[in-house]
C-alpha cells in the first residue's frame, strides 16, 4: 500500500544528541524518549555500540520503523497538537509530496539542564 512506511523508507532511523561531555544523569536517547513514528510508537530503540561515540559515551539510537507506521502526505500536515502548519512551510513542498512524522516526547519525569536536558541534534533516515 502506498501509505505503509515500509514502502517509502528503510526500516530503522538513526537520532543522534549532541556530542558533549555529559553527567550521569543526562536524558539518554533510549530509555527517556518516545518516538511516535508514522502515528505508532516505537518499541524496538537501542544505542548504536562502536560508532557516534563522544567521551565513550554512545551518542546515537536506532529506532526501528513500527510496521504500522503510515506515511502523510505534506500537505495534510498539522503541526503540536493539531495546530495548523504555517503558509511559510507549506510553500516548500508540493501537495502530494509525502513525508514521514515523528512525534518526539520525553518518559523521564524530571529533565533538568543541570542533571542533562534530552537534545537531538539530527536524524537520518534512507528513502527507497
């Protein structure tokens, strides 16, 4: 089916935080984060062992693409919580364009920048 993600990309994303020296106690891509891809949750999400590593610390997540996600046509996007998407940003892509969302929210219940505040400095994905 045309809007089954798995059509338009690979199955795994890459998200990577910052590579700055951080305490203990900073967000970790892994356990403190909820990725919504494609309208569905990601259950499967690990850090990348012997690459993107910074102070030995592992500094990108693999999150697997759920099966069910969905892709959505850019220009039925809506923006954080419904809201419309501005005229600015529908000017840069085409109607029938799609596009796949992710939905990023934070599970840890406390996140300071002192104890390491969760900051995603890019994702990489791969279209088929």
């Amino acid at each position: 089916d045309d809007d089954e993600a798995d059509h338009w990309y690979s199955p795994v994303l890459v998200i990577c935080e910052i590579n700055e020296k951080r305490p203990e106690t900073a967000c970790k891509l892994d356990k403190d984060i909820e990725y919504k891809v494609g309208g569905i949750v990601a259950t499967k999400v690990r850090m990348i062992a012997g690459a993107a590593e910074y102070l030995k610390q592992k500094t990108c997540a693999e999150v697997d693409i759920p099966k069910e996600s969905k892709v959505t046509k850019r220009g039925d996007l809506v923006g954080y919580k419904g809201a419309p998407v501005s005229a600015q940003m529908k000017k840069q892509f085409k109607k029938d364009e799609v596009g796949l969302t992710i939905d990023i929210s934070i599970k840890k219940e406390k996140v300071t920048r002192e104890e390491g505040a969760c900051v995603i400095s890019h994702v990489v994905w791969e279209s088929i």
